[in-house]
C-alpha cells in the first residue's frame, strides 16, 4: 500500500493513517501488510519503495526459475481418435 503526498500531512496523521490501513487491511487478509508513505514532490519515501518493488521483481523472477520452464497455454482444443487416423478405403 502506497500512501502519496505525505508531505501534506504530519508524522502524527501518517501514523493515524496507517492504522486505520493495517486494520482495513487484516480484515481483507492481508497478514503482513507493507504501507509505505511517498511524496513525489519531495522524493521522500521514493527510494524505499522503488527497492522494495526491485526485490519484490527479483524474488519473482527467482521464484520462476526454480520452477524451470513453463509454457503458457492460451487456449485448449479437444479433438476425437476419428480425426487422428487416415481411412483408406479400398
């Protein structure tokens, strides 16, 4: 969870914020929710964020090569033991 403009509000909102946003967030399911407060004005919060997403890439892409090779299946087809063999009639 991102909160933007955090150069608007004082420490004490943020974290009033951020409670009511944890608690939100634990009764959708969310365990260990990350908030994060940015301010594109300032750039402040800016960095912490970009590295958190960085390792969030990072241990996705992990995760996928521990997998090994998967191939995307777009679309199924079913097609019936007639269709595979040649008749020949004589």
């Amino acid at each position: 969870m991102v909160i933007t403009k955090s150069d608007l509000t004082n420490l004490e909102q943020q974290q009033q914020l951020e409670a009511q946003l944890t608690q939100l967030l634990f009764q959708q399911g969310f365990t260990e929710p990350k908030i994060f407060h940015c301010s594109a004005f300032t750039g402040d919060g800016v960095d912490v964020l970009k590295a958190h997403l960085i390792a969030l890439a990072d241990n996705e892409k992990q995760q996928q090569n521990d997998l090994g090779f998967r191939l995307a299946i777009d679309s199924a087809f079913h097609v019936s033991a007639q269709d595979w063999f040649y008749k020949k009639e004589i």
